[in-house]
C-alpha cells in the first residue's frame, strides 16, 4: 500500500497529537479503558509503518505503556 506524502504528514500529526494527549491525561491504571481508543491507533501506526512511512516516538511511548499496564 501506498500513502502519497500530504495523507502521511496528516496522519503523522493525528498520531502525535492523539498519543501525546493520552500519554499526558491518563495513569497507567487507567489505560485499559482506552483498548478501543488503542486499537485505532495502532491500526493508524501498523498502516503508515507498512507503507514505508515513520511514526512519532510519541507513538512508540504510548503503546508500550498500553502493553506494559495491560499486560496482566
């Protein structure tokens, strides 16, 4: 699949500005409650990785912090 490079830069900034809010206003204890919100996210990421794009560090923080309050 490919993204032309306005769709990626889009998808670039809402993957930022969406995993920076939730690695600012949610504890780890709560990160459950956003498996949906997760769920999309990742599916954004895993898109943009499979069509050769990169996804912010931001991105990379909050999903480990999902797997790791999660993963019990």
């Amino acid at each position: 699949m490919t993204i032309d490079q306005t769709t990626a830069n889009v998808l670039t900034d809402l993957l930022r500005e969406l995993s920076s809010e939730l690695d600012l206003h949610y504890e780890d204890e709560d990160f459950h409650a956003l498996k949906p919100t997760i769920k999309t996210l990742r599916r954004a990421g895993i898109l943009m990785m499979d069509a050769g794009h990169e996804v912010p560090e931001v991105y990379h923080h909050v999903m480990g912090r999902f797997e790791r309050a999660t993963r019990s």
